[in-house]
C-alpha cells in the first residue's frame, strides 16, 4: 500500500555533460511503469534542464533545500514557488548537512517544509542523530525532537503529502550503514510517534532510509517492514548502482 520510494541526492556534483549521461544511463535502465517511485534532486542550477529532460519519463525532480521565504529581497535564496515553476515536485528540507554546515534548526526546517507544502512541494523531511547523540543512547529522543518541531507548525495532516527519510548523521557518506535492524527501530520509533497523532497518516507515510546505500546492502535495509526505499547520496551519481538500488526498493 506503500509504494516504494528512491530519491537521489547528488549534492553538489556534475555538470551539464555529466548530468546528461547519469540522466540517459538512468533512462536507459528504468522499466516502464516502474514499481518503485523515483526522483532525482541535483544543485539548483540543473534543475531545469534535468526537469527537461526527464520529462515525461516518470522520473520526478526534486531541489535540495529551498528557502523559508515566500519571495523578496534574500539574496541568494531559492524560493518554493519557483521551484514549482520549474517543475520540481519534491525538495528535500533538514538534510543533515544543512542543519551542521549551514546551522539550520529545527524551527528554520518546519518553515522550509511549511513553505514546500504552501507551493505544492512534497517536503522529504531529513532526520536522524550524530554519532555522539547515538552513543549517548539519545537516538530516539534527537528524532522525536526533530519530528515534533515539524509537527507542531504544520500538524500531522501534513504528512499525508510528505515523505520522511532517517539519515543517521554517522552513516552519511562515510560507508557505514546502519544495520537493517538499526534502522527498522528507528523507522518503527517514527511511525508510532505520528501514530500517536493519526493512525491513517502513519500507515500511509514513507520512510526512507539514508546513509551509505548502494546496491550491495540495499535489499536487506529495503526488506525492513517500516522502511519504504531510501534516499541515496553517492550511490546515486552512478546509473547502474542507482537503477540497481531502485530495483532492490521493489521488495515490499
Ligand atoms: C545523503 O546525503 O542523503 C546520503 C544518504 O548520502 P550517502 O548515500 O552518500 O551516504
């Protein structure tokens, strides 16, 4: 009843030539009607020829970030409205390198995550501990807190148009992955938090899974009951290790 969901996260990498060829390896190896959704979300400036290019194909775009504001005098700023314009549907809000690098808070992404849904913007909503929090045993606690903020300015209903992607910190881009198990208790932890709140909307929303992906360990992690597909990094700069890690999501 969920469908299975991979989104790539190519950071701040390639170009036009490069995107092209991801793009067409991609295509090249997609199955009609796939039964795994996917998207791709490359830097800002790409969007509106990626968005172009897989047009029609079934392939959804999504932005990185996207700005709180609604429009006016933030320089440097994307806002959701013409991320819409260009024709994103998701944007990927809280990623963990925002919140440490760009010292994003958790109010500053309920703002992003609230100004995606003004502009019809699925918000994929990043969460999930650093290694110190997880050995202090506070894992459960940091993703609570990081859920509740959202929560508490946009409500639960909310979650019926968005996508939430655990991403312990530790694991992000460093090939440590978190065990299938490890990430099955948190992904339970997640949806009996909104459970709390709705049981429909718990039932219906996607978790995904982040954190050193590749097709050699997806199947196990994609195999968890609470996990619906996964948010890739690095994996997903390479079409065959993509479209391989898609394929693996089809497990549900
Ligand atoms: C990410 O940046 O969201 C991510 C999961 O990266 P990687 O797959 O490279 O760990």
């Amino acid at each position: 009843m969920r469908r299975p969901f991979v989104a790539g996260n190519w950071k701040m990498h390639g170009t036009r030539a490069q995107n092209a060829q991801l793009i067409e390896g991609v295509l090249h190896g997609v199955a009609d009607g796939s039964p795994t959704e996917i998207a791709v979300c490359p830097p800002f400036v790409y969007l509106w020829e990626v968005a172009r290019l897989l047009k029609a194909s079934g392939i959804s775009v999504g932005a990185q970030s996207v700005s709180a504001e609604a429009v006016g005098a933030f320089t440097g700023e994307i806002s959701a409205s013409m991320l819409k314009d260009i024709g994103c549907s998701y944007v990927i809000v809280g990623h963990s390198e925002r919140r440490a690098l760009y010292k994003e808070d958790d109010a500053l992404v309920a703002r992003k995550f609230l100004a995606a849904q003004t502009q019809r913007l699925t918000p994929i909503l990043c969460i999930g501990e650093t290694l110190e929090e997880r050995e202090r045993g506070d894992t459960l606690q940091v993703v609570a807190r990081q859920l509740t903020a959202v929560l508490d300015l946009v409500g639960v209903k909310a979650l019926a148009t968005a996508v939430i992607a655990y991403e312990p910190v530790w694991a992000i881009g460093t090939g440590k992955n978190a065990t299938p198990e490890q990430a099955q208790q948190v992904h339970a932890q997640i949806r009996a938090e909104v459970a709390a709140h709705d049981a429909k909307i718990a039932g219906g929303v996607r978790l995904l899974y982040g954190g050193s992906v590749k097709a050699a360990n997806a199947r196990d992690i994609f195999s968890m009951p609470d996990v619906d597909g996964g948010l890739i990094g690095g994996a997903s700069l390479k079409a065959d290790e993509f479209l391989k890690i898609c394929a693996a999501a089809q497990v549900h």
